[in-house]
C-alpha cells in the first residue's frame, strides 16, 4: 500500500516530481520521518542527510552503533554482475576531482578490484587500488593490496609484504629525529637492526639498539 504515487504518462514528457519550495533560513525542502525520527532530509543548502537532520556535508549518513567489535557498514557500493564476461581489474571505485580554473579535473580514485588471480567468473580475489593523476594526464595506479594483504607501492602484482618499485634511484627514505635511525628485522626469538649512528658516512648493524 502506498501513501502516495506518482506516474508519468506523458509520452513526450518524461519529467518526474517537482518539489519547489522557498525554504527559509534553518528550513528543508523536503524531510521524511518515521515516528518523528528523521530518515532523510534535504536541506535548502542542498545538503542532503540521511539519518539525521542537520548534515554538515554534502551528504552526512548517520547511524547509531550497535555492539560488538565488527565493523559496521555505513555506505555499500555494489557492482552486481551485468551477464558479461568479468574480467580482473574490474570493481566499483570513488573518483575524487579537485578544483581547477573553469572547473574541476581527475585527481584520485580508490576502487575494489578482480584480482590476477580471480580466474572463472564464479570466483574473485578482490583487491584494493589507489590512483592518482599528474596534471591533466589520465589516472594511473599508485598502490595496491592484494587479496593476501601484500602491499605493492608501483608494483601492481606484490609477491612480498611490502613491495616497492621505481625507476628512480632511491626507491625509500626512512628518517629519524633522533640521532640514530634504525630498522628492526626480527623473527619469533631475535631482532637484527640495520641503521646510522649519526655519522652520515657510518652504518651500523647489531643484534642490539
């Protein structure tokens, strides 16, 4: 049953519902409430809450927590399959733009994607992808995790925890405020540490700090 339906059949028409309203300062175009608990709200900001009724956002969610340590979904962007062959690569993803004279253009995108290693459609090792863009230059991926957690900083396929790869010179820069700086490897019964004491053209390794 419905509280109110609106149909369109106008065949050159296709527009659907109007709500025009002269808002006033601390109004909303358009709220919807269920026992007087805001579901949804518009403000005449254009700010759009769900959840609550005085967004500070373009678009705030609000939800109360429940118990446990789980995480608690807040925003699912679903990707369903469309009939079509899947290929790896492919997942949802949040584009970001930033400001540029006249407008905006591409800056980042975080996306969920098929793994490599997905294989059939019924299976898919997802994986998580970080692109950025040079000026007015198309996107291009910055870091991966894998589906095994392996991260890989310009290595699209880590086959380690850390990854990284570049064709500069120097592909990693540890510094420390101290007058020591130093890097523990260490497995279940004892540590090496590999660093500098202070004296730039000295190297230090040693079982201790």
């Amino acid at each position: 049953t419905y509280l109110a339906k609106f149909i369109n059949t106008h065949a050159s028409n296709p527009n659907g519902v109007l709500i025009d309203c002269n808002a006033g300062s601390g109004g909303y175009s358009l709220q919807c409430e269920q026992d007087a608990t805001v579901l949804f709200h518009v403000g005449n900001d254009g700010d759009i809450g769900i959840g609550t009724a005085s967004p500070g956002a373009p678009l705030q969610i609000n939800k109360a927590a429940g118990e446990g340590t789980a995480l608690e979904t807040m925003l699912s962007l679903v990707l369903s399959d469309g009939g079509v062959d899947l290929a790896d690569g492919h997942g949802p993803s949040i584009d970001f733009y930033i400001p540029e004279d006249g407008g905006s253009e591409f800056g980042a995108r975080i996306g969920a994607v098929r793994g490599a290693a997905s294989g059939a459609d019924a299976t898919a090792n997802a994986e998580l992808v970080f692109y950025t863009s040079v000026d007015d230059t198309s996107p291009s991926e910055k870091v991966r995790i894998d589906a095994s957690g392996n991260v890989g900083i310009g290595d699209t396929s880590p086959s380690f925890p850390l990854e990284v790869s570049d064709v500069v010179d120097i592909v990693g820069h540890f510094h420390s405020e101290d007058n020591m700086g130093l890097i523990k490897i260490s497995d279940n019964s004892q540590a090496v540490y590999v660093g500098c004491d202070g004296n730039a053209s000295k190297m230090q390794i040693g079982m201790t700090d």
